[in-house]
C-alpha cells in the first residue's frame, strides 16, 4: 500500500478537495479529507475567467500560482491533520481548476481561421508551485493527452469508478453531480467490458448561478428553493430540446456552454415566470436529463433485487434533487456514495489520487469508449519536488 493525495476542484468552485488515500494494486481505500475555501478576490476572478475578457493573459498567469498555493495549503493542512510528514506521501494527483473547456475546437472568437480550429482544454494550478510548497512529488496534466488523441479530455473518472465501484454481479451506474452532470455505466466486474461514461448536462452550475443573482446565496441549500417553486412544464420542454441534449456520446460540456446567458435566451420567452418556479424547472432539467441517461443506458436487472445508481458530488447533498432522481428512476435503487463506502464529497478527489498511482505504475488513465481518444493511455505528468 502507498499513500496518495488527490486534489480536486470541480466547475462549482466551491471548494478544493484534498483527499487522502491507500493505494494498492487491489484496493482504493479512502482515509481522510480536508477542504479548503478559494478566498472571495481569487474567486471572483476565476468566474471571470471562465469567459473571455481583458487583460486575460496577466490574470490568468497569476491566478495559475494562487490557485497552486491554495492545493498546497489543503494538503499542507490534511497532513497536519492527520499527522503525517511529506515523505510519507508517495505523489499528489492534481487535477487543477478548469477554466475553459472546449475540446470540439469551437472556442469563440480566436484569431485563428476554421482549418485551424483545435480542441483544448486549460485547468491551472502550477504543479510545480504545489510540489515545491509540499515538498511532494505531483502528477497533473491529466486530460491534455486524451485531446491530443482526439478525445474530449473527460470525463476521466470511468477507469477509477470501474476499478472501484464495479460489482460482482450487477450493472451499476454512477453519477457525479458538480457543476456538470457525467455518468458511468459499469459491467459487472471481471466481465471484460469497458465502462460507458459521458457528461449529461448541467448538474449544479444554474442552480447556483439562479441563486446567486436571487438570493444571494453561493447555492440553494437542500433544493429548499426550488422546492418552494412549480416546474413549467414548456419551459422544460424547451430546453431539454437543446441540441446537446439529443448529441450521442462521447461528448463532454461546460460552463462555457451551460450558462445563464444560455438560459436568458430561452427566458425571453417565458419572461414572466417566476424566479422560483424557474428555479424548480432547472432542478428538474438536471434530474430528467441525468434520468434519461441512466434509464437509456443501464441494463435491466436480471432478477428482482434493483440495479444501483449511485451518486456523488455536491448534488448528493440537494435532498429535493436525489428525491426527483428517485421520482423520475422508480426501477432503480439511487442511493450517495456514502453507501459505497466513500462520501460523496470526496469521490473525485480520491480519482485523482487513483490516477496519479495509474501514472506511476504505467496504467492508462482514459477510456476510449468513453472519450473518443484513439488509443488508451497513461495520463499526467510528473512534476518532481526537488
């Protein structure tokens, strides 16, 4: 068994996730976690980053450092935490904070002509800032090589999810609930068939913005709002007609397409429903689009005990969205992956824990059923400490 850290911070931003984890060739046992909040100045510019404006360059470079300085201060407090030194730590898996993702080469407004067009995606956080900070060797880097293969970069935690929640003899599906919405279909395990994943859709990213700019709140706590609020029906109608929707896999979103200047256009339609009714639609458009999926994507049981579905992320925690999910998939048992053995908030932590120990011991980290990259591969690259 090694130690490992996995650091994560998803489209949220709602805070960076350092996961401790026990390696082994067997096993990915999950021993403790610590997170840590962006300060209110570096998240406010990384929202701004997320869409094009001035002077992007100069920030961007910076906040690529205090992000790095924010991982290292999570890990930094997790080992003090759990009484542990740097050399008892073998790597660090980084993952980074996304800042654009556009891995179809449709980034708006470049300078370059259609032939030039490429897919890119750009997380920061220097890992070389985080291993000098931590005195620890880091992995990062994880996604630009399955672009560079021509795949979608993400999602990336179908190979961790395969190895780790993979049941002996049932289908299983997995769903994060971040910002974006992705889920995993896993095969039983030692059944030889790759797990299928994708990004379904927004999972948390309206909401929270909706919440923002009417409560003035980060996001709306247990679904309470949106529970308060009635779905409209056409408005629903409408967006879930939104080509992204109705696109096969691979495929894979962001903030930069789901976003409230994508909703605002469809609400010049519907101006005058109510802030908490379009609250409860757009729960309801991440819970029926996650649903569709799911109930598209995994088998049927073969006996009477129900497959699993199984969800994790920040979502886990909006009661009235995981009682929609189990409203709209009755033949299913959804369940957080807390039931599985990990919390919800530290799945994909411990992923980029699990990716960092793929990279050590020559395990490729993508699936290419799931990303559309051409080949399978060893994803990262090793920053070391000294």
């Amino acid at each position: 068994m090694a130690k490992y850290i996995g650091l994560m911070s998803g489209t949220s931003m709602d805070g960076v996730d350092a996961v401790l984890c026990d390696i082994s060739s067997q096993s990915c046992n999950t021993l403790a976690a610590h997170t840590l909040s962006y300060s209110n100045e570096l998240l406010t510019v990384l929202n701004r980053l997320c869409s094009e404006g001035p002077n992007e360059l100069n920030t961007l470079a910076v906040a690529d450092r205090l992000v790095a300085e924010a991982f290292a201060l999570a890990v930094n407090e997790l080992l003090a935490k759990c009484e542990l030194c740097a050399s008892d730590i073998e790597a660090i898996g980084s993952h980074g904070q996304t800042i654009r993702h556009y891995p179809n080469g449709d980034a708006p407004n470049t300078d370059f002509s259609a032939q030039s067009a490429r897919g890119f995606t750009c997380q920061i956080g220097d890992p070389n800032t985080i291993a000098v900070l931590t005195n620890i060797d880091v992995i990062a880097d994880f996604r630009r090589k399955d672009i560079a293969l021509g795949g979608q970069g993400a999602p990336l935690v179908p190979a961790y999810h395969n190895a780790v929640f993979a049941h002996k003899e049932k289908h299983r599906a997995l769903v994060n609930i971040g910002g974006m919405a992705n889920i995993t279909i896993l095969a039983p395990e030692n059944s030889g068939i790759a797990p299928l994943g994708f990004d379904t859709g927004p999972g948390n990213t309206l909401l929270d913005k909706w919440a923002q700019q009417h409560l003035n709140k980060a996001f709306d706590e247990n679904g309470n709002w949106a529970a308060s609020g009635n779905v409209n029906e056409a408005l629903l109608n409408h967006l879930v007609k939104d080509p992204y929707f109705q696109q096969l896999p691979p495929k894979s979103t962001g903030r930069e397409y789901f976003n409230l200047q994508w909703l605002r256009k469809t609400l010049l339609s519907f101006a005058d429903t109510a802030p908490e009714d379009v609250q409860a639609t757009l729960l309801q458009l991440t819970a029926i689009t996650i649903a569709n999926d799911v109930k598209r994507e995994l088998p049927a049981p073969r006996n009477q005990e129900p497959n699993e579905v199984i969800v994790c992320g920040g979502g886990a925690f909006n009661n009235t969205l995981m009682q929609t999910l189990r409203s709209l998939m009755p033949a299913f048992n959804v369940v957080d992956s807390s039931n599985a053995g990990i919390h919800p908030q530290h799945v994909e932590g411990t992923a980029f824990a699990w990716l960092a120990n793929a990279f050590k011991h020559n395990i490729p980290g993508n699936v290419p059923a799931v990303t559309g990259a051409s080949r399978p591969a060893v994803l990262g690259a090793l920053f070391k400490s000294n």
